[in-house]
C-alpha cells in the first residue's frame, strides 16, 4: 500500500524502561541495530499498527505499555535503489512513519524477540536515549533524529539521568558511541544486558551472547528466519 508519493506507511516504536533508556534491536543476521517498525496494513490507523509491531516484533501486549507520545505529522525517509526488488522500482521511493513513544510498564521478561516465526531481531540490549547512529541503515538516520528529538520533551526525567542538551544529543547522534563514551555511561546507570550490576531476567528465547561491535554482552535470540522490511 503506497500513497501517490510512493511512500509505504509505517510505523516506527521508541520503547522506554524505568531508567528513560530505550530498547535498542539488532537486525537478524546483520551488525545494524534500529528501533521496532513496521508497515500500516490496509484497514489499519497507526496505532493499531503500533500495536499489532510491538507484539509481532518483540512480543509485548498492549498492557505490557503506556503511550506518552507520537510525533505529530509523517517522517519520510527514501531507500535507495540497491536495496529496492527489481519490480518495485519507480513506484516504491521510501517510507512515511508515524513515531510513537512508549514506556514500558511491565518486565524485561516479558520482551520475547520470537513472539513470531518470522523475527526482526536476534539480540536487544537497554541503551542511552541518545542512540550511537552509527550503527543504523544510512538512508534511516535522519528519521531517527528528527522523531528523537521530537519526542524528546516527553521522556521522564529518570533519576536525572535524561539530558537533553544539544551537545549531548549530537555526542551520540552524529558521532557515535566510542568505548570510551559506553564505559562512562555505564558508570552513569546505563544498565545494558551483561554490564554488572544489571539486574534482570532474560525473555523467552534470548540468551548471553557477546556483541561484536561493542564488547558489551546482548540478550540474543537464534532464530533460522528473517523478516525483511526497510
């Protein structure tokens, strides 16, 4: 279902915990990491969809959250022909996504990454606001920018952990997360998987694996089957 424009509805998810951090999902079978999203079914209006991804993709019911805050108008981002199907070509030019933020309300044990037989991720861990874009789809970034500093004013402010300074944002927005930076959150209560002092128990399916592009240990979840959606 595209518009006139080309662009495919969809939604995309920013999941809080107690701390305002949020939920950070490594693609199956890739070294990108992105926010929960997915396409607005025909018949659907953008919350139902918000629903219906938040299960799907990490296995949560409606009562597992509480909805502060969606951004207010269509977010586009454009996917370049490379990673469009050959058929798809001059119709389909991107996605439009209406973003929502969520605070979860029940338990890290109730994240199931295989809620479904056709998972997005195989690893998740808690991580800063402010996520590393580095480790993002290209063609995605500026999308996550604008909806997190959109959505920004609607965090709580956890134990004043929450900054939402400019230099801060473009701290981890624009240049990454280096080693040094993690070790110092972590000294700041980012409570990632495996950081000690972390306290948690695993979701259905997940168990401690290494992550390569950090260090840091993930909660990841085997799985022989992928679900392809840009």
């Amino acid at each position: 279902m595209l518009d006139r424009d080309g662009f495919r509805p969809n939604v995309g998810i920013i999941l809080l915990n107690q701390r305002s951090q949020v939920f950070w999902g490594k693609r199956i079978r890739t070294h990108s990491w992105q926010f929960p999203q997915g396409g607005i079914d025909r018949g659907e209006n953008p919350e139902q969809a918000m629903f219906r991804e938040l299960h799907e993709e990490v296995g949560l019911m409606p009562q597992h959250v509480q909805v502060l805050a969606r951004t207010r108008d269509w977010l586009r981002y454009e996917v370049p022909d490379r990673f469009i199907r050959r058929d798809a070509r001059g119709h389909y030019k991107g996605q439009k996504q209406i973003w929502f933020l969520l605070q979860l309300v029940g338990h890290d044990w109730d994240l199931n990454l295989r809620a479904t037989d056709h998972p997005e991720f195989d690893a998740w861990r808690w991580n800063d606001y402010w996520v590393p874009l580095d480790v993002v789809v290209e063609f995605k970034r500026g999308v996550y920018e604008m909806a997190l500093t959109e959505l920004s004013r609607f965090v709580p402010r956890a134990d004043n952990r929450f900054d939402a300074k400019p230099d801060h944002r473009n701290r981890y927005l624009r240049g990454g997360m280096r080693q040094r930076d993690l070790g110092e959150a972590g000294e700041h209560g980012v409570h990632a998987a495996g950081i000690p002092g972390a306290s948690f128990e695993l979701p259905p399916g997940a168990t401690f694996e290494p992550d390569p592009q950090t260090g840091l240990t993930s909660l990841t979840a085997i799985s022989q089957n992928e679900k392809h959606d840009h």
